[in-house]
C-alpha cells in the first residue's frame, strides 16, 4: 500500500503536467494543452497520465481521478485521432470508428526525421490505458476502442503475415500507408502479443477476436525471446514490465523477465549509474525502475535498488518539483519535463501497471 508521502509525491509530479483538482466537488476538468506534443498532446505522455490516474483512483478510492482518466482519453481522441489541423479523422476512421485510423504520435514537427507518424510500441501502450480503464471502470466500451485500434493498426506494421516468421515496421506515416522506419524494434512484438492477449482475455473466455493477430505476434516472438539482449534502461524496464503479465505460463514470457533481470543486473555493475543525472535520460530510468517493481517485487534487494534510482532523481531536483538548483540538466528542459514527470509517477507507485492491480 501507497504511503501519503508517495501519494502526495505522485500527485505533486501529475498536477505540474495535467494541472487538475483534487476535490471532490470540482467542476469537469478539461486536460490542459501541454508544453509538449503535437496542439498539446503526445500519445506515450498520456497513456501514462491515463494509468497514473486510474492508480491514484485505486489509492484513493475517489471518483474524480477515473473521471479524469476518461476526460483524458477523450481529448487524446480528439486530437491525435485526427489529422494535424483537425479538420477530419485520420483515414479509416469514423463517428462509428473514431480509432480506425490509428492514433498519431505527436510530434511537434509534421516531416523529417523526428517527425510525426504512428508508433506500435505507443500505439499498444494507449490499449493497454484503454483495456485498464475498461476494467476499472467496468465499462466495457473501453476495451472494445483498444480492440477496434488493434485491428486497424496491426495490417500495417505487421507484413509477410503468411510466412512462418512474420516482419514489422516500426514507425508508419500518419496515414499509415507507408513504413518512416523499416526495421524491427526490440519489444515491439512482445508489446503486440501481451497486449492483445490482454484485449481479447477481458473481452470474454472464449474470445478469438484478435486471435489471427496474436498468431502473428507469437510467431514472431518465439524466434526471438531466446536471443534477446539489451543495455537500454527503458528497453529492459518496459520488457521486465511487458513480460511480467504473462510469467506465469512460463516459456517466452518467463524467459524474457529471466533475460531482461540478466541484462539489468549487468548494466547496474557498469559504468551507467555513476554517470552524472545530467548526461542520462530521466524517463529512462524511470521505466527501468517501474519495469523492476512490477516484475521483480519479491526481490527486495531489487525493490531496494529501484527505489534507490526514483530517489537518486528527487535528489538532483527534478521531481516531483524542479529546484533552481537542480543538477538534471537536459531533464528540466521543457520538452522531457512531462514525460519525465509521469514516468516519475508510475515508477513510485506502479499501481495498475502491475498484474493483480487493475481494479
């Protein structure tokens, strides 16, 4: 359970980006347009805000953080679901299907090499957002969006479908109608399979609605889990976390958590974390350490050492507010301050991000 210390920590960092009220009798919030993100909005930012809120409802047991994850999801909609002007959906969208379209990343620049398009591995974390809600609030709908998203978008980053190892781009144009990213991601194919397990799991016991998807995804991961290696902080936390929901069946999932545990324990002896703050990426660390507390919490050494790295960023002044005389460097920039901040959250306290929290 959740100390008020880490609550009020938690909401303190959440406020800074999503400036809502806490009373109960506050009227509608409208999210805020952020510093960061395409007309304030940037897809991975707010699937964090999303699960965060929905965490701090299960801490709390206030109806005004699930009433502020859905007013969340619906500004998302509304904007990443749409072209850049906002002037029509995204195409293979529609008022039936808000989500055919996919949802956009947002990026500031529409072009070039950082510009905008579609992500897998973020589009398959605003699902998961969509499917927690479901559960949480127990309407269904929710999860049906994911699914509705998941079909739309999965033809396309996923091809040679009828071969024996299927491929995937990694990042699609907004229209989704060509790869900006030929090659592979690491996790991408675990997010995918776990993922949409999920969606079809909540959507019934007997569900096959996305069982020619997630026959795609295994295949591809069977070939992969085995070999997989990573020195990337955020890589191995969002694998530790990705796995973790499925361990239990053991094979690739507990093979991954196995891995990724390897591959963490070597980057905590290297030379990594006696870097100053100010040459690492703070959101990085903040997946590591949410990644260990979800699929190593039995480990307190490990525990011990996650919340060790959460502190190490309170102690050079970034979170849960910026000092003047912070040593974060390029974290206190405007542009990582709210990714920073909701990663920060969701590493003090995982909440729904964990398997057995979702209510």
């Amino acid at each position: 359970m959740a100390s008020r210390s880490e609550i009020s920590r938690f909401v303190g960092a959440m406020q800074r980006v999503y400036a809502f009220p806490t009373e109960t009798s506050a009227d509608n919030w409208t999210p805020p347009t952020a510093p960061a993100g395409h007309r304030g909005r940037y897809l991975w930012t707010d699937a964090f805000g999303v699960l965060n809120f929905l965490t701090l409802h299960r801490a709390t047991s206030q109806p005004i953080y699930l009433a502020n994850a859905k007013s969340l999801v619906s500004t998302v909609h509304s904007v990443l679901g749409r072209t850049r002007d906002l002037s029509s959906y995204l195409p293979g969208a529609s008022p039936s299907n808000p989500l055919g379209g996919g949802l956009r990343i947002g990026k500031e620049d529409a072009a070039g090499s950082d510009g905008d398009g579609q992500y897998h591995h973020y589009l398959t974390l605003w699902m998961f957002a969509l499917n927690r809600l479901a559960i949480t609030s127990g309407e269904k709908e929710y999860n049906h969006q994911a699914i509705s998203l998941a079909r739309a978008i999965h033809p396309h980053f996923v091809y040679n479908r009828g071969s024996p190892r299927p491929r995937m781009y990694w990042k699609m144009s907004m229209d989704l109608k060509q790869p900006l990213v030929k090659s592979e991601g690491n996790l991408d194919p675990v997010d995918g399979l776990v993922v949409f397990r999920l969606l079809q799991n909540t959507d019934g016991v007997d569900s096959t609605v996305l069982s020619e998807e997630i026959s795609d995804y295994q295949r591809i991961v069977d070939t992969k889990w085995k070999k997989y290696t990573s020195s990337d902080p955020l890589d191995l936390g969002m694998t530790l976390w990705t796995a973790h929901w499925f361990r239990d069946s053991g094979g690739w999932a507990q093979g991954l958590v196995d891995r990724a545990e390897r591959d963490t324990q070597e980057l905590w002896e290297s030379a990594y974390l006696r870097q100053k703050s100010s040459r690492r990426l703070a959101f990085r660390d903040f997946g590591m350490a949410l990644g260990i507390k979800c699929a190593l919490s039995h480990d307190s050494e490990w525990i011990e050492r996650a919340d060790g790295l959460v502190k190490s960023w309170e102690d050079a002044g970034l979170v849960p507010e910026t000092k003047e005389t912070h040593s974060a460097g390029m974290n206190a920039e405007e542009d990582l301050v709210p990714i920073g901040l909701v990663m920060y959250a969701a590493a003090l306290m995982p909440g729904v991000f964990k398997m057995g929290n979702a209510g």
